[in-house]
C-alpha cells in the first residue's frame, strides 16, 4: 500500500473535495479538464477497454461513458468511489463500473487486460520510488501496443505559480530546495509531489514504455487572464498552441505524458 494513504483518504474523505474540483468554475481546472479530454479523444475510440487508476469521482469516466466500450475506475478513497457508483446508478451508465484500489497494488486486476490506462491521479500524491510502482502495475495491465497515459504536476509550472501568486515568499532557498531539489510541497505533509517532463520519460524508458507525446494542459499565465478577458478567442488560440508545443510542457502546471506498451 502507499506509505500516505492515509492522508491521502483522509484530505479527500468522502468525496466531495474531488467533485468540487470537477464541477469548479476556476478557470485552471476548466483548462485542464479541457486540453486532457481533448487527448483522450485522439485516443479511445468505441472499441477500447479503458483503466482509469486514481479516477477520483469519475469526471473522466463519465465523459468516456458513451465514448468507449468498457470503462473501469479505481481509486484509493472510499468516498470518491461510493460518488461515482451513485453516478453511474442515477444516470444508467451500464459501460462503468467503480472499485476502492490502491495504485501501488492492483493484484485483483489481470495482466494484459485494457486497452486504455487512465494514470492521471497517483502521479501528484506519490515520490519517485512509489511512482516506479505506478508505472510497474500500469504496464502490466496494459495490452501489448496498448496506451498508457500518465497526469503529472511540474516542479517549475508550480514554482512560477508562486513567483506570480505569493511574490513576497518565492523565490526562498527553502522552496528552491522543496520545490525543485525534492519535489514535494512543503505546506502539505505527503500529499503532492511533483517531478518534470524529462523525469517521466527517463521512468518512462525505464519500463519499456514509448513516450508518443509530453503535453501541458494547463499554464501558470493563462488561467485568470482567460477568465477576466473580454478577448476569448485569442486566449483560446495562445492555449492552443501552448497545449500542443512539448518545447513548453515544461512550464505548464499539469502535464499529460502518453505512452505506447510496446
């Protein structure tokens, strides 16, 4: 099991702080959601069979609903899952289905067995030794040729967050060491932890994993002016382009990696 699962099942309870952040209207997390479901649609197609690891509430589960043929979802809190089951018994979503799970540990799930692997959450909520075994399980469950997608946060994307956000505290050698020497967030014990492009697709490598694209998804300079400018379709072609140049997924927030099983 993760080393803080705890705090992770005891930040997300019952579900409603991961429900809140899909129904949000903050203008970062409509980004986000935006730009990966944008990704997801190059890739699913009806005929997949899809594992999403960390599925939370099931936002992304739900949008693939109509989209694929089979959708499962794991999660680590009991709340997230309990949320998503009540949304798939509501709205008579027959293609989902919702289990508890840990991402470190899927031994009920069989090799070789989805099409699709959806890893957008553990990636935040694990260090390095623990994400290798993300990595591991995602692998083994993915079909040959299959796609694996990984959801990471940026050391850098965060930092330039708090250089914009908080300028009276970045930059401090203190978060030059949390942030960029160690990854983790230093204001929340064990919750986040965050790595960059090059990491992902050097661990990537290290599991027999191709890397067919390294995309932002959301950007430190583009969520409030998005939101407050009367010039949307401008915005909305700058975060185009940023969304699919990789020469700047190092600076986004949060990133998407997606890999094929070979």
């Amino acid at each position: 099991m993760a080393f803080n699962a705890k705090n992770i099942i005891d930040r997300y309870g019952n579900g409603t702080r991961e429900e809140n952040r899909g129904s949000g209207d903050r203008a970062d997390y409509i980004m986000e959601y935006k730009y990966t479901k944008k990704i997801l649609d190059r890739y699913i197609s009806k005929e997949h069979t899809i594992l999403e690891i960390g599925c939370g509430t099931g936002y992304y589960g739900v949008y693939l609903a109509d989209k694929c043929k089979q959708y499962t979802g794991v999660d680590i809190t009991p709340g997230n899952i309990e949320i998503l089951k009540e949304k798939i018994k509501n709205n008579g979503l027959s293609t989902i289905n919702a289990v508890v799970g840990d991402a470190t540990d899927l031994n009920d799930f069989k090799d070789d067995s989805y099409d699709i692997i959806l890893t957008f959450g553990p990636i935040y909520h694990l260090p390095p030794n623990e994400r290798e075994l993300v990595f591991a399980e995602s692998r083994r469950l993915c079909k040959d040729n299959g796609i694996i997608m990984f959801a990471y946060i940026n050391k850098i994307g965060v930092y330039i967050t708090g250089c914009l956000n908080q300028a009276e505290q970045y930059p401090n050698q203190q978060k030059n060491k949390s942030l960029l020497k160690d990854g983790i967030d230093d204001t929340r014990d064990n919750i986040y932890w965050f790595t960059m492009p090059e990491d992902m697709e050097i661990t990537a490598q290290k599991f027999g994993l191709s890397v067919i694209e390294n995309l932002g998804v959301d950007f430190t300079l583009t969520p409030e002016m998005y939101s407050k400018s009367d010039r949307e379709k401008e915005w909305a072609e700058i975060t185009d382009f940023l969304c699919q140049s990789k020469s700047c997924t190092g600076f986004a927030n949060h990133a998407v990696m997606i890999c094929k099983n070979s």
